[in-house]
C-alpha cells in the first residue's frame, strides 16, 4: 500500500508540475475534463473490465470450450482457487478450520501432551504470517511425534501409540490449511493440467465468480495476443487514448481504490501454450514483472502439463516475479458428482434413455469420454445399451474431419500410425515427420489445439542437447487403438488380403513386447470383423488372445488407477462389447472357459445381474441358457459349489465384504425396487441355488415368491441336467413335507394352553 500510494504521488507531482504551462482558460477546461474523464475511468473500473470478461466468456461458450450447465466440481480444485480470489477475505476459513482440528476426542489427547507445545487455538484476528508459523510449527511436531514414538512411548506410555497413529489425518490437514495459505497470499499464479481436463472452465467459472462479487476480472484468451503480453493487456484497459500515457497513474490509484474495498483486479490469460509467436513467449514472464509493483493486480495463467515443464518452467523461474505453480487435481471423482455430471450432460446435449451400469461406469472414469460420448449423441433419444467405443470414436472422428479446414486429418492420423509402426513406438512423433508446408502446418496447428483426438506437446533436452522439439501425440489412449486399428485393418483390405495377415502379424508383434496399444487395437479389430461378418476370424483373435493376459498391460501401465477390466477373460470382454447379439462361437467359448474354471460363470453372471437391474440385455435370460447347455452334471455342480465357496472375486457388488448370496439377496432388493417386479429367469437361478443349499438363510425372504409349483414344473420340464432337476425336486418335496408338519401340529397349538410352561 505504502509503495503503491508512493508511486501515485510521483506521478501526480509530474501532471502538477505540467499544469503550470497552462496559458490560457481553454487549455484548463481541457485539463478539467480530462481530469473529470480520468476519475470516470477509475470508478467506472469494474463494470467495464467485466463487461469484456463476460464477451470473452460468451466466446468460450460459443466455441464450447465452456459449457455452464454441465460444469459440475468432480474434486476441490475449484474450492482451493476460491482462497485465490477472496485472498485475505476468507482467512479467517482457513483458522476456524485450524481450530476445528482441536475441538474433538483425539485433538483434545494431542493437546494434552507436553511435547506439543503449538497454540491449538487462534483468533480470527490473527494476522496471515502468524498462521503459517502457527501451521508450520504443527507440522513439525507432528513429524518428530511420529518419528520419535518409540522413545516417547518410553515416557508417555501407551497414549503415545493412539495419537501417534491418528495423527496421518492430521499430517494432510495442515498440509492442506498450508496449501490454502499460500493460494490467499499468492500474487501470481500458473494453473498446470493434462488435456482435457477442464482449465479452460475452471477458468471461466472463477472468471463468473469474481464478477458476481464486483470484483473486476480480464479473461484474455492467449490466442488473441499478437503483440508483447503487458502491452496488449495494457490496451485492454477501460481507459481513454488520450489518457493512455497516464496509465501507471491510472493503475497506482484503481490499486488502491481497490485497497479500500478489500478487492484485486484479476487478469486470467487462458492457454498460454497455444500462442506460439516468439514475442509472446518472450514477455509472458515479464508481464508479471510488469504489474508487480500494483499490490492490488492478481494473474493468474492456464498451461498444459507438459509445455510448462518443457517452456515456460524456464522461463518463469529466469524471471524476477516467480508464480505459484497449482497443479489440478486429479484425484478420483466422487460418485455423487459423476452422477451429477452424467445427468447435466444428459440434459445439455439432450440425450435422452437410460445407461447401463458399464456404461456409466465408463463414462465416470473419463471427462474427455464423457465429452465425446455426449457429442456425439447429441439430441439422440435411443437407449445405449453398451458403450460401443468403436462407433462413437468414428462418428467422432468423422464429424472433427469434417470440420477440420486447411488439412486432411485422415492424411495426418495415417502419417501418425504409419511412423508409429515404422519406429514401434507409439506415445508420439516429431511433428517434422509429417513432412507438411507451412501452411498446413499452420492449419495443422489450429486443429491440434481444437480437437480430442490428436495434440502436440515440446520437448526441450538438456545440458549441450538443450532444444525444444514439437511432438504430435494421441490425446486419449483408446482412441489412439482406434486410429491405429483402422489403419492396419485399412491397409489389409487396400491389399486385398482377406486373412488379414498384416493385421494379425502387427497385433502379435505388439503383444510379444507387452505394448499398451494391444487390448485396444484387437477391440476395435473384433468389433469390425463382427460388423463385417467374419466370424472365422473373430474366432480367431479370441483364440489366440481370448485366455491372454493382454489386459494386464494396460493394468500394469495405470497402476494405482481404477483401471480394473470388467472381466479377467479377455475373450468376455470382447464378446459382451457387443451387446446382446451372442453369437453360437461365442456361446462355445464361454462354455469352453467355463469347463475349465467354474468361477467365470460367476464373472458373467453378476455383469449380467447388473443388466438386469438396468433393464438391459443381455440379461440373467443368459445365465440360465449357459446353464441348460451342460448336460453332464460336473459342471453345474461345480459352478454351484463355487457361488458358495466365496473364493473368488466378486463384481459389481453393493458391498464386497458380504457373503455371495447376501449380495444377491442385496441385488433382489434394489432388482425388485427398481423394476417392480423378479424375472422368471432370475427366479429360476435363486431356486437352483435354494436347492443346492437349503439352509442358505440369504433365500428365506424369497421362498414363498419364486418358490412355486409352476416354476418347479417347469425346472423339472426344462432342459436342465439332470443333477439340477433331482436337486429341485428334492426341495421341493422338503417344502411340501415342511408344510404338511405344520399343518398337522397347528390343531394342538391352537387348542393347547402353554402359558404355565413359558411357551
């Protein structure tokens, strides 16, 4: 404040000092009402700079790089930058969250001990500084207690242990009160995230909230930068040509006229990695240097991950103004708000019918999925059974290569797969390697930042190898097997080989150095190949990576995320993307897998439970035909002996720890809720598990509504083995002895009197 209202004089001394060469009464009318316009502008600040931000915005809407109505908060990213905006205003959150730690049972014990000597209790008056000393002081004795237990134990007792124990949670709480510190002091700031991962909304919904607190806010898109940053952010400013030279002025009192409202001036610069003019990457550093000296004027800057390591890290840390790097989060997304995304895209692109529970499951796990998947049905009312990967990432494709101007993208996704297989590698390739004019690759360029299939990123090295080197790259894995599957099974028929022999041999090879492409590339290849009607070579792929452990590539690559395949059969996986179109050499393959390890009809049997209480098919209708197809009684017996065992891993179950038929007695319930009603096929199943195993206490609830004469007549009529029908026909004659006894045996507890012996 103090320099702020320093440099103000300076310059005001210098317009005092010019005043005195006024000569005539004109000359001091012109100067009055320039003064007067001057004060206009800085009063006026607010609503006009805002009015720019929302015409920026409505330009990222109209692009639909912004989309209000779906924007849904999936982690605390979002909550983190709102200490950025409110700055000190919202300090007084972060100390009664700090004091909050403190208020119950185990805050209350680590108060107690000796060695915890920080002040476990702070005013809201408290000055910021006193807050970081005070978290950091925390954190430190927290370490040294877990570090040094074992001879406070010595001392303590055994007290020493349970805090101990319980103080991890605390450990991420004031690491997270510390994080919040440092985003309400923080000046500047660059906000790092992957593709896609939603900067650009972030971006405009913090841009909305500023404004729906009078705070002026710029929202500049980098893109439109054609000259040095601070002197086209300079020009943007709601100020007069002609006072234009007295813009530090201008500036010096908006600062702190925004002192005393206890507001900043926000400018956000959208996508800095997208402006690849030297002068621009030049004076982004500086444009920080630029507007330091205003204590009261806050930038904050978006950049894709890996341009920021590789560009502008460099730059910024050169620079005397270093930002705060945020990086998003990229934590898993709550069920709840996945939930609620799903229903906003829904409504935003107006599609319409229900999802299955693989389909949303799908859906969750990826925003730019769920972007695609929405686009490309836009305005579509037909039920998605399944979420066919392959249709949507064509239709996709097509329409992005329809609106793609100036290059062939169908040209450059094959230049992509072709250096992709030359070179077998496959996370990226020099954009040099396209061999592309200038004006393609400026055309090129445009696409790459506009679209969810293909991008680019730098490279820089290091040392004497110090350069910066673009690379094209696939932006979404799966859709990365999509184009590469398309070239080869292209490149097959443009041949005319109708083994596929090129495709096949490739496949083979990726498989043999357990490269992630593999499980997507044969995907898309099956699904093909059942469009076409090969099922010569579908029977094929599944038998020769039906039982492989392809899935476990992709696995081992995103260790630590939800990457779990639906089935640990491949060959499952492949046939259920299909739909409920089961072909007969599917049937015998599931049979084939089925003979040799019991527990897949387990596998099958909840993915299609799932189904059923979606509505969709295929359903339990499957489950019971697997079953009708054995005729020798091994095998029913065993896949019956296994549901019981509880050896094997359970899926799409409401609670893991449950027993498997407590589960089903689970899924009965919502099954019976959701849809009002129990299906014959489901009914059969829940009888054949009652008569393997009768005292089941799971089935007790259930007995009276699927346990009837019709559907025993008709187990007995069906074509079941003939092991399953003794076992029904024996529960159904305990059922009928079990009524005849209490039949018999009511008359006596109707007229006997058992009250004197406590009965």
């Amino acid at each position: 404040m103090k320099e702020n209202f320093i440099n103000a004089l300076v310059i005001l001394k210098s317009i005092v000092d010019s005043i005195g060469t006024i000569q005539t009464a004109r000359g001091l009318i012109v100067l009055l009402i320039l003064i007067f316009s001057f004060i206009l502008c800085i009063f006026t600040f607010t609503n006009r700079v805002n009015k720019s931000a929302k015409l920026q915005i409505q330009r990222f809407k109209k692009e639909g790089k912004y989309l209000p109505s779906v924007y849904v908060e999936l982690n605390n990213s979002m909550e983190c930058l709102r200490y950025f905006i409110f700055s000190y205003r919202w300090k007084k959150r972060i100390i009664r969250q700090y004091n909050h730690l403190f208020s119950g049972y185990e805050g209350k014990r680590l108060k107690q001990l000796p060695i915890f000597t920080a002040k476990c209790r702070l005013s809201y008056f408290s000055s910021l500084s006193k807050l970081k000393s005070t978290l950091s002081l925390v954190s430190d004795q927290l370490d040294e207690l877990r570090k040094d237990h074992k001879e406070l134990y010595d001392k303590y007792g055994d007290v020493i242990w349970a805090i101990s124990n319980s103080t991890y949670n605390y450990v991420y709480a004031i690491k997270y009160l510390q994080d919040l510190c440092a985003m309400v002091s923080q000046k500047n700031m660059v906000l790092v995230g992957s593709a896609g991962n939603g900067k650009t909304s972030l971006l405009c919904r913090m841009a909305e909230v500023a404004i729906s607190n009078k705070m002026p806010c710029m929202l500049v898109n980098s893109r439109d930068i054609t000259e040095d940053c601070a002197e086209y952010i300079i020009k943007k400013l709601p100020i007069h040509p002609k006072l234009r030279h007295l813009t530090s002025l201008y500036l010096a009192l908006t600062s702190m006229m925004l002192f005393f409202q206890r507001k900043y001036f926000y400018i956000f610069v959208d996508a800095i990695n997208e402006n690849d003019r030297e002068i621009f990457i030049s004076s982004i550093s500086t444009l920080l240097e630029t507007f330091s000296k205003y204590p009261r004027i806050r930038i904050l800057l978006t950049c894709r991950r890996e341009y920021f390591d590789s560009r502008y890290k460099t730059l910024f840390s050169a620079g005397e103004e270093r930002p705060y790097i945020f990086n998003l989060h990229e934590s898993e997304y709550d069920r709840r708000a996945t939930r609620k995304l799903i229903e906003s895209y829904m409504e935003h692109f107006n599609v319409r019918g229900p999802f299955s529970l693989e389909t949303r499951k799908k859906l969750s796990n990826s925003l730019l999925l769920t972007r695609i998947f929405f686009e490309v049905n836009n305005n579509k009312n037909e039920c998605m059974l399944e979420f066919r990967n392959a249709e949507i990432y064509k239709l996709y494709f097509e329409e992005t290569a329809v609106k793609s101007k100036g290059v062939n993208l169908y040209s450059i996704v094959n230049s992509i797969a072709v250096y992709m297989f030359a070179e077998f590698q496959f996370d990226k390739i020099p954009i040099e390697k396209l061999n592309l004019s200038e004006d393609e690759l400026n055309s090129l360029k445009g696409l790459l930042d506009n679209n969810l299939i293909i991008s680019r990123s730098v490279y820089a090295g290091t040392g004497i190898t110090e350069r910066e080197e673009e690379y094209v790259y696939f932006v979404f894995d799966e859709l990365r097997d999509f184009c590469l599957a398309r070239y080869l099974l292209t490149l097959d028929e443009t041949k005319a080989s109708s083994e596929y022999a090129t495709f096949f041999s490739n496949v083979t090879r990726l498989f043999e150095h357990r490269l992630s492409p593999t499980e997507g590339i044969v995907k898309y290849a099956y699904h093909y190949f059942r469009t076409i009607v090969r099922d010569d070579l579908c029977e094929k792929i599944l038998g020769e990576f039906g039982e492989s452990d392809v899935q476990s590539i992709s696995e081992q690559e995103n260790y630590g995320l939800d990457s779990q395949a639906t089935f640990n059969n491949f060959g499952f996986s492949l046939i259920f993307s299909e739909g409920d179109n089961i072909a007969s050499f599917e049937m015998n393959y599931m049979l084939r897998c089925i003979e040799k390890d019991s527990h897949h009809y387990w596998d099958i049997f909840w993915f299609l439970l799932g189904n059923e209480y979606s509505g969709f098919t295929p359903n339990i209708k499957l489950g019971v035909d697997i079953l009708l197809h054995y005729k020798n009684d091994e095998t029913p017996e065993k896949i019956l002996r296994m549901f019981f065992a509880d050896i094997f891993e359970k899926y799409h179950t409401y609670l893991d720890n449950k027993h498997s038929a407590d589960n089903l007695k689970e899924w009965l319930d919502a099954i019976e809720k959701n849809t009002g009603a129990i299906s014959e096929n489901l009914k059969t199943i829940v009888v054949i598990l009652a008569a393997y195993d009768p005292t089941e206490f799971a089935f007790e609830e259930y007995r009276g509504l699927v346990m009837n004469d019709e559907l025993f007549e008709q187990i007995e009529k069906s074509d079941f083995c003939d092991w399953i029908k003794v076992l029904v026909s024996e529960l159904r004659d305990s059922m009928i002895s079990t009524s005849t006894d209490q039949n018999e045996i009511q008359p006596l507890i109707d007229l006997g009197d058992f009250e004197e012996y406590g009965i």
